[in-house]
C-alpha cells in the first residue's frame, strides 16, 4: 500500500492529468470502487485503506482544478471530448494502451515523439508507474470482488 500511496502523495502530475489516466484505467480494469472514485473528494487529504491514515505531505486541492462530474463522464469517449487538454488527451491515450494492448506501445515513434514533446522524462515515468499501479490493484480488486464488498471510498465531510 505504500505504493499506492506514494502514487497520490508524490506525483508531479496535475491533477486533471493524473485523473484522466486514473479513471480510464478504473473503467478498462471494471473496479466498482475505481470508477465512482475522484481524487479530489476520495483522496484529498489521506487514503483509507492504506493502513496510514496520516494526512498527505501534498493533498490533491494543491495540485490544480479539481475534474467536474463532466470530466469523468467524457473520459470513456476521450477522441471526441473537446475538454481535455494536450496532456489529459495523452494521459488517457497512454492508459488505454498500456491497460489494453500494451505492445502497441512498440515501435510508435509518432506518440512517443507527442510524449515527449509534451512530458518531460519524470513525469512520464511518473505516469507509468501511476498506471502501473492502477491496471494492477484494480484489477487485483476487481479479480478477487473485494470491489462489491467493501465500503464506498467517499466519507462524508
């Protein structure tokens, strides 16, 4: 869980960027829990069920404008949605292909090219392991049920 937690607490990626990714990821791997998840309201200041309930060193409202119910509902159909940005568009693009044909990532010079051109080498390492994280505890999650079995992520405030 210190993974995961290192995920929200360290990442240099804005918050609509990590979001965009997050949730594609969340509807490719069929997480329950995953998909009515949103960082800024789930996530802001702690992570429950990491076993630290300590406050984050970041919380997510120091990492930009927070995604509207719009956002998450266009994530699905990312090619048509005129709200995201070059970067969020990207982000998505890379979660869908890492979290659905991985090896379509070989050999494409012409998105590597946009990658680069639009992130610098930390904050796509940052993204990938993000990802990395995502695909593997919600599926894990997904996989096993534990995502009709346990609590919904949001708390009252």
């Amino acid at each position: 869980m210190h993974y995961s937690r290192a995920v929200y607490e360290h990442t240099s990626l804005s918050l609509r960027e990590m979001e965009a990714a997050r949730h594609k990821t969340a509807l490719i791997n069929g997480c329950v829990i995953c998909k009515r998840a949103q960082a800024a309201r789930d996530f802001n200041t702690y992570l429950p069920g990491t076993g630290n309930d300590a406050p984050l060193e970041r919380p997510m409202s120091t990492r930009g404008p927070a995604p509207d119910d719009e956002f998450y509902e266009a994530v699905d159909a990312w090619q048509n949605a005129p709200i995201f940005s070059a970067r969020e568009r990207l982000a998505i693009e890379y979660a869908e292909r890492l979290g659905e044909r991985p090896r379509s990532l070989e050999g494409d010079e012409s998105f590597w090219a946009q990658m680069h051109a639009n992130f610098s080498d930390n904050e796509l390492v940052d993204l990938s392991f993000s990802v990395a994280s995502w695909i593997a505890f919600g599926r894990v999650t997904h996989a096993l049920e534990l995502d009709t079995v346990c609590t919904p992520v949001h708390r009252a405030a």
